[in-house]
C-alpha cells in the first residue's frame, strides 16, 4: 500500500513539473494604478494558489481554535 502512495505522488510530481516547463512563457499581470507584474505564467499561478491556501488557513484559524477550547472545556467537565 506504501508503494501505491508513493508511487501516486511521483506521478503527481513529475505532472505538475511537466506542466511547470510547458507554461515557461512571460505574462503581465495588471494591478490598478498602472502596477504591473511580469514574471513566468506557473511562477504566477503558484504564487496566487499559495496566496489563496494560505487566506483558506488563514480563515479556519477562528474556527479550529474555538474547537479546541471547546475540547478543553469537555476534558474539564469529564475530569469533575
């Protein structure tokens, strides 16, 4: 079974790799007030799926933290 999952990340590495050199082409990305970025396209779309992974964690930080006061209180309940 250990050998199936790696061997599905290799493929999954060596795609997106692939995918990385077909997309080596300069692109402009246009900010307002006339800033603009040029940079590789996949240098883009990895920078805007980090940015966007990180805004997701950033947003289920309220949630797990609350959970997990949640969690603390029940172990007190059940320690009394």
């Amino acid at each position: 079974m250990r050998c199936i999952l790696w061997g599905c990340r290799l493929f999954i590495f060596l795609f997106l790799l692939a995918f990385a050199l077909k997309n080596t082409d300069p692109v402009s990305v246009r900010f307002f007030f006339d800033a603009a970025w040029q940079a590789p396209l996949i240098i883009i779309v990895l920078a805007f799926f980090a940015g966007g992974a990180a805004l997701g964690v950033l947003s289920l930080l309220g949630t797990v933290f609350g959970l997990r006061r949640e969690i603390s209180r029940l172990k007190r309940d059940v320690k009394q």
